[in-house]
C-alpha cells in the first residue's frame, strides 16, 4: 500500500468551478508535504510546502491545508482556468531518515470551457 | 538559460547497451536530484547529491544505475545494460540547499528513455 494516497484518481471541471484535490498520508513523521503540478511533458513545478506545524498554505488561486493529526492534505483550486489542466502530485518528504521522499500517483485534472 | 537543463530530450536504445542522461542544474544550486516516472506510475527518487557530501542512492533499482556529479554542478545518470523495464521519464531537479527542509525544487523537462 502507497504510503501517499490522493483522490479521485482523475477530475473533470468546468472552467470557473472550484475543486479540491486529497492526499492522505502514512508516512510518520516528515518534514514538510509539497504540491506539485505537472503539465504534460514537462517537469513538476512546486506550488506549496508545508511543515508540520502549518495548516494552510497559500499560492494564487491553489491553497494547500494540513492536518497533521488525520494526515491528510488537501489542494483547492479556485476559479479555474483551462490552464489548471495537468496532473497535481502531492509528496511527503521525511528528512530525518537521509532523504526519504514518498510521492503521491498524483491527480489528472482536465478544466472544459 | 535559468532553469535546470536536460540532454538528451529522447532516447531509444537497444535493451543491453549503456546510456547516459546528462542533467545541468540552475547556477549556484548546492542540491541535485534524480528522479524516475515510469509511464502510468507516480515519480521515484533515485540519487540526491549535496554539496561535497556522499550522495544518498538508496533509491537507485540496481547496481546497473549509477550517478556522478563532477564538480559540484553537472550531473551524469548512467545506466548500464539496459533492459525494457528502465523504460521511463527520467527527471533532475535542483534546489538552493538541499538540507533546508522548505527548500524548493526545480525540475528540468527531462530524458524519456525507451529501451527497445
């Protein structure tokens, strides 16, 4: 079992529309949770990182939240945009044990005008 | 350019040869690290190299991966004997420091491998 677990698996929307993204995590502890998003073809770019001791995170129109005590985070994406489109991967970095870095199978998500 | 640089983009090669993957991090980057996506699969952390220290490999698949960092700043992935199943995206990244437990990542665009 993937210690990083995110849902739903795949997400369509329509442009303008709110979503929400999860993530729910075994690894314990760790040293900060990242969001990344992933265009297609391209490299993963950073949109968040926590450390335990945030609850919420902010990056434009992306809002990442943390509950250390459920392990679980979430992404929110708000007014989306045709470009929002990709795969948003979340990971859990455990810097304690050398460089222990669990990825998520990451979320696709499509935005339709 | 100011971001992480990759060569090649794509390769194909015959299962049984060596290939190496070249990875040119953002100037002034302490902090290099590869990563593998294996089509359908989420990323894998294979070698993270700081500064003059000993690289962590535990997330190198076999002894045919292997990786050099020549002078703190290029990087060499080199895989030895390929076989079907290294067929993968293959991604570096660089950050400022590495240590710092917020320090950011930048990924190149990467090396899609294709062993046939």
């Amino acid at each position: 079992k993937n210690q990083v677990e995110q849902s739903p698996q795949s997400l369509i929307i329509l442009e303008g529309k709110n979503c929400t993204l999860q993530c729910n995590y075994t690894v314990s502890p760790f040293s900060n949770l990242r969001w990344y998003k992933q265009d297609t073809g391209r490299g993963p770019v950073s949109l968040t990182i926590m450390t335990f001791s945030e609850n919420t995170k902010s990056n434009g129109r992306y809002t990442a939240t943390l509950d250390a005590d459920t392990k679980q985070s979430s992404l929110h994406i708000t007014a989306s945009q045709l470009s929002d489109s990709a795969s948003y991967i979340c990971v859990v970095l455990d810097l304690q044990r050398g460089f222990k870095t669990i990825f998520g199978a990451g979320t696709r998500l499509f935005v339709k005008a | 350019g100011a971001g992480v640089s990759q060569s090649p983009s794509n390769k194909v090669t015959e299962k049984g040869k060596d290939v190496e993957l070249r990875c040119d991090p953002i100037s002034g980057h302490t902090a290099l690290y590869w990563y593998r996506q294996s089509l359908g699969q989420g990323l894998e952390f294979l070698i993270y190299f700081q500064g003059n220290s000993a690289p962590d490999k535990s997330g190198l698949p076999s002894d045919r991966f292997s990786a050099e960092r020549t002078g703190g700043s290029v990087s060499t992935l080199t895989i030895q004997r390929t076989q079907q199943e290294d067929s993968a995206v293959y991604l570096c990244a660089s950050s400022f420091q590495g240590t710092a437990s917020t320090d950011t990542q930048y990924f190149g665009p990467g090396t899609r491998l294709t062993v046939l």
